[in-house]
C-alpha cells in the first residue's frame, strides 16, 4: 500500500503564497522601470525639442531684427532732411526691438563675453548710421561704409553665434527639416533686404550700376529663387500649417511685383543710360514696402512650428502620466488579487485540507465547503488571463514603440540616435589587436538625383545602397543611416587589409546599381567612403575623423575611398 504524501501545513502554504507575492510585486516593480523609462525619454526627448526650438526662435528673431534695422538705416542715410525725423524715429524703435530681442538669447548660445562683443561691435556700426541723423548725404564713399557696417554687424553676429549652436543638429530627424526651413525663410529675408541695398548709392548719386553691384545683384536673385524653390518643398509641417503655403505665393508675388519689378526698372534704365524714375529715398521706402509681409510669414511659420512640438510635448506627457496610471493600477490590482487568493480561495482549500485530514485520522466533520468557492476559483484564474493578456499587450507595445525610435523608417537601418549607444558598446569591446574601424559613406551627387528625377527615385537609391550595407554586412557591424544620404558602418577587424578589402567590395557593388528614372532612363551612382579606426577613443571624435576623410574625398573628385593607410579609389 503507497504511503499518502504529507499535506503541507496552513503555515507552509502561507509562507509560499508570501514569497510568490513578494517575487510578482519585484517583478512587477521592474517592468513598471522598464515601461516608464521609455515614456520618460519620449517625453524628455520632445520637450528637449521645444527648448531647443524656443532657442532657435530667438536666434532667428534677432538675426531678422538686424535685418529690419538695417533697412530702416539705410533710408536715413539716403532720406533728405525734411524726413529725417520721421526715419530716425523708425530707426530708434527698431533698434530697440533688436536690442531687446538680443538679451534674450540664451547664454549656452551667446556667452555674455559674445554678447558684449556683439554689442559694442553694433554700436560701432551705428555710429556710422548715426552721422546721418541731422545730415544728408554728400560724400558716396562715407554712405557706402555706414551701410556696410549693419552688414558687417550681422555677420559678426552669425559668426559669434553660430560657433555655439551645432546643438541645433542634435534635434530628432523629423524636427531638423522644420528648422532649416526656418533658417531658409532668414535667409530669404536676408537677402532681399541685400539685394535692394546694391542699387542705393547708384540712385543716390544718379550714376550708374557698377559692374560689382550689378554681378551681386546677380548672385542675390540666383540665390533668393533657390530658397523659394526650398520652402516649396515642405514636410510634415504641410499637416499642421495649412494655410502657410498660400501665405508664402502671396508674399513671393507681392515681393516679385513690387521689389523686382522696381530693381529690373532701376536696373534696365541703367543700362539704357536713362535717368532714374525714383530717387534712392523713395527706392528705399518702396523696397522695404515690398518686404513688409516677410516678418508675418516667418512668425507664422515659427509659432505654427512651435505649437505643434508643444502639442508634441503635452501628448508624450500625458502618454507618460497614463503609464504611471495604468502602472499603479496593475500594481494595486496585483496586490488585490493576492488577497482575494488568500482570502477567497486559499483559505477554503485549506478548509478543505483540514477536512481531508481529519476523515483521514477518522475524525469525521460534519462541515462543508462554501458552494461559492469553486466559482471564485475559476474567476480567479480567469482574472488572471486577463491580467497577463495586458501585460503582454503592454510589453509588446512597449517594444514596438522601442523599435521604430531606433530605426530608421526608409531604410530600415538603425538611425543616429540607435547608432550612438551600439557604437558606444562597440568601443567597450575593442584592444589594440582588434581596433574599430568607421566608415562613413555618402552619394555623390545626391541632390541632382532628387533635383532630376524627384525623390522618390533618390528614396530608391537610399534603400538600394542600405540594401548593399546589409548585404556585406556581418554578425555584430552596425549599420545606420545618419541622415540624408548620410550612411555609417562600424565593426571590429584586426588589420586595415581586410577593411580594404571590405569597403572597395562594397564601393564596387556601388558603382554597379542601376536605377531607372521617371521615363525609364537608366542611371547609375557612386560614393564617397571616410574611413577611421582605433581604440580607446571617444566615438565622436571617431565620427570627426571619419568625417573629415569623406570631405577629403569629396573635394578629390568624389568616388573616393580616404582615411585608409593605403588611400585608394
């Protein structure tokens, strides 16, 4: 006869039911890390973009007031006495929009040594506007240098600044395009406001266009048509900015039919030896007049921008706050069910086991179990499957939502962000017998394929040569396109002869793609490879290197391979 197992004791079970509660609320507790990590860095990766944004803003304001403030002392250096009240008013207010706008840019941007610099370098400037205030002009060579020095005041401005905000690069990919569509829209204001200043000191003097002016009146409508055509092409922001497409026709037709057409008159009497029709004030004025809705369409392009990345911001906030909601619900809930096992299901088998074990020891007992208690059994475990049902739900998403922020959508490589931390782990791995190497690759030519044959067929060159990366690829390189026609390989190997041999394979698989256009004209590409290596280094000073090689090659005829010890194409 077998031996009947021992029942385990009420003491027992309880201690197991302790222990398994403890181990869910551990496990439970690391999986709430794990979910609110990642919402926290959704949220602290669009709210980074919105400060960097508001940054941005403010650099471009003050870079628009200098324009407006240069215009405005142009016309007083040109007006006649009887408005030079009414100018030098204009001029003044101006001004101090531009100073106030100047306090507001950030220190980390304009260090308050710059900002000094800055500052007394538009003093000086304005010193020279400031001759004209009660005196009209009557020595060209003078009015020229004052009209140069707003200039060279903007410039300086731009050189100090720009030497401390790369940061703006480190926005996410979709926010960059926005960005430098704003830049665009600067430098669209920029420029017309220097085009028109290439005519004021011929009108003044009634002589006619020089060939300098004339050759930079030139280069600005070249210029000024390229970022025309540049802030056609819009992104997502078409989405949230419906209306600003049409704001920008009506302010290219109104600067064309006014501004141009008067610079074209001007410039076409010029050449005919005729008299000016208008004179350098009244140029100026009607210049400016024709720029008026530039300072509309760059404030409605920016608040437009802004609002959606703080409407970007508030909803990876609110993803954030439901996660910590949900996350203390399953903790509440788990904690919960711990006690109704305990309560309404632990205890009525451990009735029943006090049962079993006096039937068995012939203490017969009359009591009974609850009717109730194996239907709040089977309510238990269906509550159960419920639970897990969520919680996979959840760790799916949240690894979902993990891939596509590493990955980039076109191509299906991992993006910069992606790149970063496994390069990072990469290097951790790397001794001087087996260095890392870094190579860079960029299309040469990339943006005539897009200019030629529009970008779907440049988005079909991008996975064609992604495709090619991938397919010389071996276990453990990362792979990642960086942006643009942008791509980066790293690996380990222990001799620069096998990654010779590895990037030429890959430059021959290249220069071997056949793509067809948009009437089914065959076409091919080439790129251009910047190769570094070593170990114990920092991967941005890796980056840097391997940067600077693929300039080298670019400039030496593209469809080159630099950095390597034995540079070959």
């Amino acid at each position: 006869m077998k031996k009947l197992k021992k029942a385990s004791s009420p003491s027992n079970v309880l201690r197991y039911l302790w222990w398994s509660a403890t181990a869910t609320l551990v496990l439970t507790s690391i999986l709430s890390w794990w979910l609110l990590s990642g919402s926290w860095q959704a949220w602290n990766s669009a709210r980074d973009d919105v400060l960097q944004f508001d940054n941005f803003y403010l650099v471009l304001q003050v870079s628009n007031d200098l324009a407006s403030e240069r215009a405005f002392s142009n016309e007083l250096v040109l007006s006649p006495q009887a408005s030079k009240a009414k100018t030098w008013q204009a001029l003044q207010e101006s001004r101090q929009i531009t100073d106030s706008d100047l306090q507001k840019v950030p220190a980390n941007l304009l260090s308050q040594a710059l900002l000094t610099a800055t500052v007394e370098q538009l003093k000086r400037s304005r010193l020279s506007v400031n001759f004209y205030q009660d005196r009209v002009l009557q020595d060209p060579v003078e009015a020229q240098r004052a009209i140069n020095a707003m200039v060279e005041a903007t410039e300086f401005y731009h050189e100090a600044l720009f030497q401390h905000t790369s940061e703006f690069l480190l926005l996410e990919p979709f926010a960059l395009g926005p960005i430098l569509r704003a830049q665009a829209l600067g430098e669209l204001r920029d420029a017309t406001g220097r085009l028109g200043s290439q005519l004021l000191l011929p009108l003044a003097t009634r002589t006619p266009i020089p060939l300098h002016n004339d050759e930079a009146l030139s280069r600005g409508m070249e210029r000024i048509n390229v970022l025309w055509w540049l802030l056609r092409t819009q992104g997502d922001e078409a989405g949230y900015l419906p209306g600003f497409q049409k704001q920008l026709e009506n302010t290219r037709q109104q600067f064309e039919e006014q501004g141009v057409r008067l610079i074209k008159t001007l410039h076409a009497e010029s050449g005919n030896g005729e008299a000016y029709s208008v004179d350098a004030e009244s140029f100026a004025m009607r210049y400016h007049a024709s720029l008026s809705s530039f300072d509309d369409l760059l404030n409605t392009y920016l608040t437009g921008v802004k609002k959606h990345y703080v409407h970007a911001q508030q909803k990876a906030l609110l993803h954030l706050v439901m996660v910590i909601a949900i996350l203390i619900l399953l903790c509440l809930l788990t904690s919960g069910l711990i006690y109704y096992i305990r309560t309404r299901v632990l205890q009525p088998i451990l009735r029943l086991n006090q049962i079993a074990t006096g039937i068995i020891a012939g203490d017969h007992q009359d009591a009974l179990m609850d009717e109730s208690s194996a239907e709040e059994v089977q309510e238990l475990f269906s509550s159960l499957g419920t639970l897990g049902t969520k919680l996979r739900e959840q760790t799916h998403l949240s690894k979902k939502l993990q891939r596509q922020s590493e990955e980039d959508p076109l191509t299906h490589l991992f993006n910069r962000r992606a790149f970063d931390a496994l390069a990072g782990n990469l290097l951790l791995k790397v001794s001087q017998a087996t260095p890392a190497w870094l190579i860079m690759i960029d299309v040469d030519r990339f943006k005539s394929i897009n200019d030629t044959w529009g970008h779907p067929t440049g988005d079909k060159v991008l996975v064609a040569l992604a495709a090619t990366l991938k397919k010389f690829s071996r276990p453990g390189d990362v792979i990642a396109r960086l942006g643009g026609e942008e791509f980066a390989v790293m690996f380990l190997a222990p001799g620069h002869e096998d990654v010779m041999g590895y990037t030429s394979r890959i430059q021959n698989e290249i220069r071997r793609l056949r793509f067809a256009g948009l009437k089914g004209e065959a076409f091919s590409i080439t790129a251009s490879f910047g190769v570094t290596s070593g170990w114990q280094r920092e991967l941005g000073d890796m980056l840097a290197e391997a940067d600077a090689a693929l300039y080298e090659a670019k400039n030496s005829g593209r469809d080159k391979i630099c950095g390597l010890p034995t540079s070959h194409a």
